[in-house]
C-alpha cells in the first residue's frame, strides 16, 4: 500500500479553525502520517534526520499550510531550508526524493477574484507559489495535485465567518481524499 505523509506547516494549529479542522477529519484516516511542525518544533529547531527518514518512507507527500503573504508560513520555510539538503534533494547524488509524488493543500483567506491584476494581490496566484515549489521540482519530486480554497479567514473582526469556514473545510477535505486516492491508485 502507498504511504501517504502530511506535512502540516501551520504555526500554531491551536489557533488555528481551517487547517485544525481539516487535519481533525484525516485523523481517521490510518494511512496518512501526519507531522505537525509547530508540535514537533515549537522552537523552530527542526531535526533533519527524521524529517528526511519520514520522506524517505513516503510515496506521496502533502504539504498543507495556510497562506501567509502569497507563500507557506516561516516554519514550513526552514524545514524546506533545512531538510531538502544537497545531495539528498539536489545535487549530483542528490535524488533520494526523485518522483514522489506531491499534492499542495492551502486554504487562503482572500478571495479568488483578489488574485488578479488590479486586485489587492495582483497576479495569479500560480505565479507566487513557484517560488514556493522551487524546492519540490529541483527535487524531482511531481506535484501531482493542488487543493486551494479562498476565503477561509474566519476571523470575524476581518469580515470572515467560522460556519462558512467549517463548510468549506469539509469540501477541501473530501475534495483532499479524492486526490490522494487518485494519486495512490
Ligand atoms: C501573516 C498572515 C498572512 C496572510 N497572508 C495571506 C495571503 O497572502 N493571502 C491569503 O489569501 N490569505 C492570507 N492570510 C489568511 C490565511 O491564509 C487564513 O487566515 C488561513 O488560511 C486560515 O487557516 P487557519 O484557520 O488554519 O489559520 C494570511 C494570514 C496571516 C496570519
């Protein structure tokens, strides 16, 4: 059976509603490993070792993470600063990742629309997560999938709704299930 790892690059799921709630509903399912990175490294010191053993076991990875300015939070940063080191993501001997498979699950609080020229985040928001996957490709790993939900703020003082939130978080959800089940098939 395909090993599924979850990378969760959340800084702190104990505020969080989306990302809380979306690993709340995987928890049932046995096969995913998930790797909470504000659990495991509440002072940022992430141990390489066991991030790269726990990809080297994987067959499919997910990065989960909200959306903080266009990108994956500071956390999910230095792990991807820290554990995608040469020769074991890049370099001459460095294709210990080479196709695994990826799928990318953000929830972002803006809306669609606002990712577009003229708009509060003016360009698409394809454009701003190369950057963000600059790692994933220089490793040959292929991104097989990306589940993107908007307008997941719930935080009601920014205009956002906890109720809506919760609906979406389950159509992300399903929507996150069917992917991997695809890519495992
Ligand atoms: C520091 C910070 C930066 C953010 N930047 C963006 C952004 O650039 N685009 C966007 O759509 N949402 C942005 N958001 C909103 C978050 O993506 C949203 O609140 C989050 O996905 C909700 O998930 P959670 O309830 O698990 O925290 C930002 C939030 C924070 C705290």
């Amino acid at each position: 059976m395909s090993k599924t790892l979850l990378i969760s690059g959340h800084p702190n799921l104990q505020a969080s509603v989306a990302n809380q709630a979306i690993l709340a509903l995987l928890a049932d399912e046995p096969h995913i490993i998930v790797r909470k990175l504000d659990q495991l490294y509440p002072d940022y010191r992430i141990d390489i070792a066991a991030e790269q053993q726990a990809l080297l076991a994987a067959d499919t990875v997910i990065f989960q993470f909200p959306l903080y300015w266009s990108t994956y939070p500071a956390i999910l940063k230095i792990w991807f600063d820290e554990v995608f080191t040469y020769n074991f993501a890049f370099g001459p001997a460095g294709d210990k990742l080479k196709n695994k498979k990826v799928i990318l699950s953000i929830t972002c609080g803006a809306t669609a629309q606002s990712y577009h020229p003229g708009e509060f985040n003016f360009l698409p928001l394809s454009q701003y997560l190369q950057a963000a996957v600059h790692p994933i490709k220089a490793a040959q790993m292929t991104i097989v999938d990306e589940v993107i939900t908007f307008e997941m703020n719930s935080t009601e003082s920014e205009g956002g709704n906890a109720d809506q939130v919760m609906q979406l978080v389950r159509t992300h959800t399903e929507q996150l299930l069917q992917a991997i089940t695809k890519t495992n098939q």
